[in-house]
C-alpha cells in the first residue's frame, strides 16, 4: 500500500506546454478536453509521436493518421491501436500493455463510465506504471462552468493529476493553442490558469503532413 517517495521518470510531448506544467509522470493519469478536432489531433498525435517507447490508443475508431506521425517524427511501428465499445474493453486491454507504455484512452464520455471504472483504470495504470492520458472532444463544452463540466466528463477529476483544457485558434497568420489548466502537479501549482502558445509548425504539419503541402504555405 505504501510506497517510497521518488524522483519518477518524466514525459514531456507538448514542448512549451509541457515545460510550464511539467511533464507527465511515471504511472500518473492526465485528462485532456478539447474543443474542436484540430485541438485532439495536435495532442494525439504530438503524444504518440514523441513518446521513446510503445504506444497504446484506445478509442471507438481510430483518430490517428500515419502520415501526420510521420510528419511529426513519430515511428507508427512503435504504435498501437485498440478499438473498444465498453469501459470493460478498456480495464482488460491493459493486461496486453506493455509496463511504461504510453496508455491512451479518447472518447471516454462516449462509453458512459461509472465512479468504479474511473478508479479501475487509474489503479491499473499505477500499478504497471503506465503514463496515462484520457482524451474527450467537447465542442459544447460550457467555459462558464468548466469545473462542473470536467466532473461531468472525467467522473472522478481528483485521480488525475493534471487536467488541461485545449483549444486552437487561427489569429494573424498563426495557430495559437490556449490552455486552461485546472489541476497541477504540487510543484506546478503556478501553472493553474489561462496559457497560451503558438503551435504553427506543429500545426502545419498535421493539416499539410506531406512537405509539398507545408512547402505551399
């Protein structure tokens, strides 16, 4: 039950993102919401991309494209997809997974999770020491109410130990990604509240993932 406080390994996929908030650790859970499909696939594929080790994604159908991982630097051969229709998929699969793996769940909402599923798959995640990432697009997304809507859609925020809400918008000729953490690391507690970042090159990549189409830009 108890266990020895460490120094744990860290996995840092969004660049000035992650710096700000600290990079996600060693058998830890994140909770992403965004708001438009551009936002899930730059946090998708940046994720699987750049993780050094085998990738694990689970979800109703597969979001990802082997171009844009290609683009982005990502190896698609150290990736793996699962398609899943019940949060019992979900538990299940993780015997498949390999320990300090990049565990990826989307469409959680979409499978109606109960309190009991929420801490199954936070358990299972700590004890093989997965790096955890659950990943819902809301476009009817409340931000006047963004506490209420988190409960609502992540069931048990307190098991996660970072919460971001993403968006990406187009301003003057560059992709800005702005991000509202709601839930840090102890000593990241200074990243609570509103970021924003510029994610052209990045973004550039995943809408134009062959160079002829980044060329023409």
């Amino acid at each position: 039950m108890f266990e020895k406080l460490e120094s744990p390994k860290e996995f840092s996929p969004f660049k000035d993102l992650s710096k700000k908030i600290g990079g996600l650790r060693e058998g830890d859970l994140v909770g992403i919401v965004v708001t438009d499909q551009l936002s899930h696939a730059y946090f998708l594929h940046l994720a699987v991309s750049s993780f050094p080790g085998f990738s694990y994604y689970l979800d109703l159908s597969s979001r990802l494209s082997m171009d844009v991982l290609s683009s982005l630097g990502g190896d698609p051969g150290r990736i793996f997809f699962g398609r899943v229709y019940t949060m019992g998929d979900i538990i299940s699969s993780i015997k498949y997974v390999s320990e300090n793996s990049l565990f990826v769940v989307g469409s959680l909402n979409a499978l109606d999770p109960r309190k009991e599923d929420i801490l199954a798959l936070k358990s299972e995640i700590s004890e093989k020491t997965l790096y955890g990432m659950v990943l819902i697009e809301e476009q009817n997304l409340n931000e006047l109410n963004l506490p209420g809507e988190i409960r609502r859609l992540l069931i048990v925020p307190e098991v996660f130990e970072q919460i971001l809400v993403g968006r990406i918008s187009y301003y003057r000729g560059k992709y800005k990604l702005t991000v509202t953490v709601l839930r840090a690391y102890p000593d990241k507690l200074s990243s609570l509240g509103d970021h924003e970042f510029t994610v052209d090159e990045e973004v550039k990549k995943i809408l134009f993932p062959n160079r002829e189409g980044q060329q023409s830009q």
